[in-house]
C-alpha cells in the first residue's frame, strides 16, 4: 500500500513557518540554459514546443533535482503561457525575447481576450504537473507558478520587454479604465490558472511580479496592488502556500507585502533582516542572495554572502533560501551544488 502519511516537506514546513531540520532551498530559473542537460533538449525544440510537451515539461523540471538537493521543483512554463491562451501570439525572438502580438492598447482588444477554462486551453500544463507529481521523490514539493497581473500586462502592452514601459504607464494615468479592464480580466484570468494549477497537484504557488519595481509606491497601491490581491487571495483559498515575489521593490515592500501572500520574496538589493522587519515577522521570507555572485567570482565569495543570509535569517522558522532572481545562464552547475549543499549544513538546527 501506498505510504500515505508521505514525510512533510522542509519546504512546505518553512512557507507555513514550522520549524525544520534544515533551511529549505530551491532556485528560481533552477531550470534552464545553464545545465547541459537542458540545452540538449532545447536544441531540438523551442521553448513552447518543450512547454507544450508534458514529457519534456516534466523532464527538465526534474534535471536540477538530479544534480542537486533542492527542496522543491518549480513547473517548467513560462508567465507569457496565459497571455497566449487568451488569444495573443507568442514567440521567443532571438536575442530579443519574447514578443505578443498584437499589444493591448485599445477596449476592443481588451474585450477580445478570451477567458475559455484554463483546465482546457493550459491543458499540457495540468499534465504535466500530474507527471511530474508522480515522479517526484517524497519530501520534495512542486511549485506552480504565473506571472502577476502588471508583469504579465506590461508584456501584452509592449508587446515585448520594455526599458521604460512607455506605453503600459501612458495607459495607467492616460486611460484608467482601459487599464482597470485589462487587469481585471487578467487577475481574474490569472487566479482561474492557480487554481487550476493545484487542483492538477501544484503544491505551492508563486505569483512573479518581477518588473514591479519599475512602479512608484503610490501607482503601485492604485494602479496594481487590489488585483494582485485578488490573485493572491484566490489562490490562498485553494489552501496550498502562496509565495509573492517582486524584484526592485524594497523602496516599497510593505506594501508590496500586504497585498498578500503566505512567503513574500526579497531581492538582493535589501538585507534579508530589513526585508523581514518590512514584511513583517507574521509571514515566510523568500530569498536573497545575488544571482550575480552565484554565477562569477570566488566560490568562498559566494559562499560567504550565503552565509551572510542566512545570519540574518538568524534560525528563525519560516525562511526560505533562494537567490534575489533567477539563476543565469552562465552560472556554473558546480557552483550551484556547493549552494545547495552549504545552505543545508550550515543551517542544520
Ligand atoms: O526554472 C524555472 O524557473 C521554471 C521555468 C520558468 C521559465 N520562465 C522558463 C523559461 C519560469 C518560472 C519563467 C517565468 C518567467 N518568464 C518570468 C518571471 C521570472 C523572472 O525571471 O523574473 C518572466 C519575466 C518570463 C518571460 C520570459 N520568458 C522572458 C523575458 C524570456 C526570455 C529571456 C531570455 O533570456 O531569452 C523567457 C524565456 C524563458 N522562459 C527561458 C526559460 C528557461 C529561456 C528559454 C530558452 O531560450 O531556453
């Protein structure tokens, strides 16, 4: 018979602020173009392609987990799946990146965009998150994810990534409504997606604002923070941790954190003390070490400013090791398992 009281992640314990044996550790982009095991599969398809296969979606969710003692996997997707589900094309151009097509700038194109089920339209991504629950080893917990509701409208207006985001701020204080009608359809969108996401077994979720620190606090709180709320509420129904994350935004990470979230993430440019102090000491914190000092530079460096994150952690329940970003691709794979396997046994209670 199958084990059904399955050991309780390490991961899963720090999100509720349990105490643990040992500092969980995941990566953000732990999957990708810095291991050659994913290159070998992306050289013979592009990115939607191994997205829209659930075998290849789960394989290379599982590669980092050989290699290295991560506490979680993070789905292999991408934020600008749904935007493509709602009737826009996608398509990752060299050396550009991604670009949507059309951009979202007018009411008639807002009121086009298509909400059909998630469970249908996402259907490869539910897939593979059954595979790779399958496949996983007990103990380690499988993170879903979307884009939140201004990251992932920043690219619809663009129309690609942006320097200045011209366009999506031009609209916020131009045409309000407009605005409001586009981030309404995408929060309510974006939470059908989540929980769709875990009733498929997704036993995390991470919402990334990753370009929100190009907002000032106060077009934050108007402009954005009541639909990311929605988002991060609906999820938090579904009972599964709710993990916010922003980069750029210690200038305003208290209210960055009340919109919600069970573990909010802290970039590196913030002491993770301070970041906690923001937070507050009622919620997880996710993060921060400098993606840039994984990737060059001595490993003894490294290791020290891991260190340095997890003193001011200080062994306090519900801390959650991660990089302020994503891994890079140039990162070395060695270096990444002396990480994993430093934050371990130097925060082994
Ligand atoms: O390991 C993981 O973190 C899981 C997979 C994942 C991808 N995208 C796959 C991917 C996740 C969590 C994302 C989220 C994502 N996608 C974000 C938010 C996270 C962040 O880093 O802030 C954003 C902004 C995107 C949009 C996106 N996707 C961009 C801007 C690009 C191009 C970047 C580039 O370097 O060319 C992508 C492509 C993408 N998504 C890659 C991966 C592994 C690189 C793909 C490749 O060419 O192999």
């Amino acid at each position: 018979m199958p084990s059904i009281a399955a050991p309780t992640s390490r991961f899963l314990r720090a999100c509720r602020r349990q105490a643990v044996d040992a500092t969980p550790i995941w990566l953000m982009r732990q999957a990708g173009r810095y291991l050659p095991e994913y290159r070998k599969i992306r050289e013979k398809a592009t990115l939607i392609q191994m997205c829209e296969n659930p075998a290849l979606a789960a394989e290379v969710t599982i590669q980092p987990l050989r290699r290295f003692d991560l506490d979680a996997a993070i789905l292999f997707a991408d934020i600008l799946l749904l935007p493509r589900a709602m009737g826009l094309h996608l398509e990752f151009v060299k050396g550009e990146g991604p670009r949507l097509t059309p951009p979202m700038r007018t009411a008639k194109a807002v009121a086009r965009l298509r909400e059909d089920d998630p469970r249908q339209t996402l259907g490869y991504v539910m897939d593979a998150i059954r595979l790779i629950r399958r496949e996983l080893k007990p103990g380690k917990a499988l993170i879903g994810f979307a884009g939140a509701p201004f990251t992932v409208a920043s690219y619809m207006v663009e129309g690609g990534p942006s320097d200045h985001y011209l366009v999506t701020k031009a609209m916020m204080h131009g045409e309000p409504q407009l605005w409001k009608a586009l981030m309404t359809k995408l929060a309510r969108a974006t939470s059908a997606y989540l929980v769709a996401q875990v009733e498929a077994g997704a036993q995390a979720i991470q919402l990334f604002d990753s370009w929100v620190g190009e907002l000032s606090a106060s077009d934050y709180e108007r402009f954005v923070k009541p639909h990311s709320k929605q988002v991060l509420d609906a999820v938090s129904k579904t009972g599964v941790p709710v993990i916010s994350f922003g980069t750029g935004n210690s200038g305003f990470l208290g209210r960055f954190a009340s919109a919600g979230g069970d573990v909010v993430g802290a970039d590196w440019r913030i002491p993770l003390d301070e970041a906690w102090k923001l937070i507050g000491r009622d919620r997880a914190i996710q993060g921060n070490l400098d993606p840039i000092l994984l990737a060059s530079g001595p490993t003894k460096a490294m290791l020290a400013a891991a260190k340095a994150v997890l003193e001011r952690a200080g062994g306090r329940n519900g801390h959650i090791f991660n990089l302020g970003h994503g891994v890079l691709p140039m990162t070395p794979p060695e270096r990444v398992k002396a990480l994993v396997d430093f934050v371990h046994d130097a925060s082994r209670r």
